[in-house]
C-alpha cells in the first residue's frame, strides 16, 4: 500500500486528525456547575479585573494559531483554505505529540493583506503565539513584518524561519561531512519565495562565504527591472551583482545546491558542473528537485529531501515544535537571528558523527523540542 492510498483512507477513517478534550471529567451535576455557569463567572469576574491573569485560568497560555490561506500548500500551489487545512490539522498534531503545544488549525477565505492582519490581531485574546503556515509570497512577508510590530505575542512564519533553521542545521553537519569551511562555500538556492529568501537571509547571517538566490527567471541582481520588493531587497543586502544566470550556469563550481521550489528541476549534468563532494538538499515537496538515487549517481556527497521516506529528511517538524515551546515557556515575544542560528546549532549538535547517510536527528526524536526550547529560552 502506498503512502498516498493510506494517508486517504487513515484520514477518511478518523476524519482527520485533531479533536478537542476536556482536562477534567464532567460527569456530574457538580462539576458542571464549576466548568460552567454558575461557577465558571467567578473566573471571568477576576479576568476582567485584571486582563493578564487568562493565562492564570484558560489555556491560552498553552494555545497558538496556525494561520493559513491556503495559497502556497506544500508543492501544490494556491489549492485553498479547505484543501489546506489537512497540513494545518497535521502540524497541529506534531505540535501536540512532540511539543506539548495546543495549537488550533484557523484556515481563512481571505488574501488580502489588510484582512489578515486584522484577522491575527482580533483573534489574540485567545492565543499566546501565532505560527503562520503556507501564505504565498510576496504577501507573507508584509504580513509577518506587521504582526510582529503589531502583536505582543510571538508569530512565527515556518515556511520562511522554520525552513531557513532546519536548512542550516542540515548544511553545519553537511558541511562536516565534505570537510568544507562556510567561509570557502558557494551555495547555490534555487527559488526566491518565502523559503529562499529568509534561507539566504540566515546563511548571510552564519557568514556563508558566496550565495546566490534564484528565481524561475534566473539568479536575483540588483540589474533585474522585474524583481518584487522582497527580492530588491535581499539583492541590496547581500549585494548580488552582475548578469542573471541560469540554474546551470549558477551551479557552475557550487559546492551546494539548496532547492525550495518545484519538482524534477535539477538534472545529472548539472550536479557534474559543480565542486567535488556537492551537497544536494533538494526540498520541494512532495518531489524533489532531483531524487536522491539520481543526485548520488551524479556524484553528490550527501543528499537530503523534504520527505521522510529517503534518509536526511530536512523538514520544519524539527523546528516549529521546539520554537514555539520555548517562546511560550519563556514568554519571548521576538524571534531573532541569533536565536535561529542557535536553534540550528543544537538540532546539528544532536548528531555526535554525521555521515552521508545521517546529517539530521529524526522528526521523532524527542531531545529535539528539548534542546530547540532551551536555544530559545536561553
């Protein structure tokens, strides 16, 4: 049975994945009345006396929103807030299972910027985090950048963060591998979306020697007349100069590959242009830009995909759990570079030897919330 077939009918089966519970029995006329009226008013009479104590006496403090709009789902595009919300439901059980967290899948009918904004900031009474999930590029940076200055809480967009996190851990222990400095490194990343761009933003930050940063137009420089504004401004802070290349030339004496885009876009011969033991992370999802069997073939040093049935899974899972532990635990209401790249560290240093074979701890390890949340909170 294939992993398609089955995941259709588990979900059928249960109706997905995620249910609510009560943390105490109601299963008698007492404590109903406590649960609710009459008694849960005393609770709510000291809340409105002091608005800070419903961390006291609710979940919330416990209690994030996954936010979506279903236009950049996995691989698959703008397939909707309906059809997105089988993936929010899925990070919402990883939260839980491996993390502890309560976080509530709200997926939304709205693309516009202004609206879901509002929306975040009307709902955040009810959660002590926001974790945005799978909105297109280029508004969910407007969107990330106005929730965090308008927000008192924590919101985190996995897709850009998440990924750029898991991505360097990935490349530190890759890196160990090939025996290979960062400072001497061409990195190579190929789409220019959410993922790319805050991927190169870190990298920049971990003082990776050469990057370049591609679209499906070609490499980002600031000569480009049709860049977005997300994309100027990354050309402007990393300085990319010069005439656009193609994904082969750009690839031409790379040591790293680092995909984020779509399926089946990286071929044998190009991998043959690169440096002696090229790293191959080929991330899309739920194909790869080159299967691994063909990436080794080519002459790749180590390889690692989105996917969990090929070894060196690079995927979020190892990031949002423990990131959202630790802000929550510690009441921080900002994510910065350093705590990333500290993030990054401690999922890396989970492995005492890395090989070809094994540069990242499994999804299902569970030192790997313990280690993120301590980076975090510390």
């Amino acid at each position: 049975m294939s992993f398609k077939k089955e995941s259709v009918d588990i979900h059928k089966k249960y109706r997905g994945k995620i249910e609510i519970k009560p943390k105490f029995n109601i299963n008698s006329r007492k404590k109903l009345a406590i649960a609710y009226t009459p008694g849960v008013a005393e609770v709510s009479k000291k809340i409105a006396k002091n608005k800070k104590e419903v961390d006291k006496y609710t979940n919330r403090a416990n209690q994030i929103a996954i936010i979506s709009d279903g236009t950049a789902v996995l691989g698959l595009g703008d397939v909707g807030p309906e059809a997105g919300l089988p993936v929010m439901e899925g990070k919402s059980a990883i939260f839980k299972s491996f993390a502890g967290v309560d976080a509530v899948p709200l997926c939304i009918y709205s693309k516009d910027v202004d609206e879901i904004v509002r929306f975040c900031k009307n709902i955040q009474p009810n959660f002590a985090g926001i974790n945005l999930e799978d909105i297109a590029a280029p508004r969910c940076f407007e969107i990330l950048e106005r929730l965090e200055s308008e927000l008192n809480i924590p919101v985190f967009h996995d897709d850009q963060d998440g990924t750029a996190i898991v991505a360097l851990a990935a490349l530190i222990n890759a890196l160990k591998v090939v025996e290979k400095d960062k400072e001497n490194i061409k990195v190579v990343i190929n789409g220019a979306g959410a993922a790319g761009i805050s991927i190169a933003k870190l990298l920049n930050d971990f003082n990776v020697g050469n990057i370049v940063l591609l679209d499906s137009k070609g490499s980002i420089t600031k000569n480009r007349s049709d860049l977005t504004s997300p994309k100027q401004e990354i050309a402007k802070l990393l300085g990319f100069e010069g005439k656009s290349q193609n994904l082969e030339d750009s690839l031409k004496q790379a040591d790293v590959f680092l995909g984020v885009s779509k399926g089946n876009l990286l071929k044998k011969d190009m991998i043959k242009k690169m440096n002696s033991k090229p790293i191959i992370f080929a991330m899309a999802n739920p194909d790869p830009e080159i299967l691994p069997k063909e990436a080794r073939k080519a002459g790749a040093a180590v390889v690692g995909t989105g996917r969990s049935d090929f070894d060196n899974q690079i995927n979020n899972a190892l990031v949002f759990p423990g990131i959202f532990r630790g802000l929550l635990d510690s009441k921080k209401s900002e994510i910065d570079s350093k705590m990333k790249i500290k993030a990054s560290f401690a999922i890396a240093n989970l492995i005492k030897k890395p090989n070809k074979n094994r540069i990242l701890p499994s999804v299902t390890n569970k030192e790997v919330v313990k280690v993120v949340s301590e980076a975090v909170k510390n």
